[in-house]
C-alpha cells in the first residue's frame, strides 16, 4: 500500500544528521552516506544503521563482523561528495581518502568523529537492511556540527537507493 503523498513531503523537510558507513570483508572494503539510523538502546548501547540493499556497501556489509559508523562535520562536504556521491562499483573511494583499519572495517581519518560496531544483528526493513551495531570504540575529534541531510539531498547519488 503506498505511503499518503503528504508523508514524502513531511519527511523530506526533516533535517537530521548523515552519515558515512564503511565495512570490511574479505580483503574487500566499501563505504556510503546514510541518513537512515538511530540510536535504539542505552543499556546496552545499541545502534541501528540502514544500508539500501541497491548499493555497492550492502554486499561488503552482508559479511562484515564490524561496521564504521562516521559523524561528518558540516565542513566534511569532500566525503560526503566522495561516499555519496561515488559509487564502490566504479571507483576505490578510499583510494581518494586517509583512513586506517579498526576491527577489521575502514575508518576515514578526516571524519569528526566515528565509532566501530560489531554487528550484533540484521533485520529486513523493506529496500534497506538495518545492521544493529554493539559499539566497541569510537574516537570524537571535538565540537561537531553534523552535516544534515537538507545540505546534501541535491546531490546527485551514486547509487540509487
């Protein structure tokens, strides 16, 4: 049954953070934007991650044990052009970028701050599968002013979601 036309519209205006998601399997690695994700429990700390099953990143995350979860400033506009904007099946993104591995999975050195989750379960949420994450380190670089989705949703994507 397909959504009341005003609920896209209601959506669309609101302005939360984005986020770039990397993983790591196989000796193969993948990153993409994410504006679908929430923290869903304090004790224990959980948080949920959803990856479109379209995009390059969901085959890498599928194996992953671990993903990278990165908080962009709103200054961060080159990776969120370049994990956005660039899709893993036509380009190494992080050929472009800094990053070191943590747990297996990449994590981008100019991110504002970034936290490494195990993978503690997956669930099918229509076209996206949300990755719920146990945390097991984070680093915060300092203030962040989160890049929000109404500075990006003109973007032409990499990939459809």
């Amino acid at each position: 049954m397909p959504a009341p036309p005003a609920f896209h519209d209601l959506v669309d205006r609101l302005d939360h953070a984005v986020l770039v998601v990397t993983a790591g399997a196989g000796g193969e690695r993948s990153g993409c934007l994410v504006g679908f994700h929430t923290e869903c429990s304090m004790d224990p700390p959980r948080y949920l991650v959803c990856i479109s099953q379209e995009n390059h990143t969901f085959v890498v995350a599928a194996r992953s044990t671990h993903l990278a979860v990165h908080v962009l400033d709103r200054a961060d506009a080159f990776l969120a052009r370049l994990f956005g904007g660039r899709t893993g099946d036509d380009v190494d993104k992080f050929a472009a970028c800094d990053w070191r591995d943590h747990h297996g999975v990449p994590v981008l050195d100019g991110a504002a701050g970034w936290f490494v989750g195990r993978v503690h379960e997956r669930i099918a949420l229509g076209d996206h599968v949300g990755h719920l994450l146990e945390p097991v380190d984070a680093e915060v670089a300092g203030a962040v002013e989160p890049l929000a989705y109404g500075q990006v949703k003109a973007m032409p994507p990499g990939h459809p979601a």
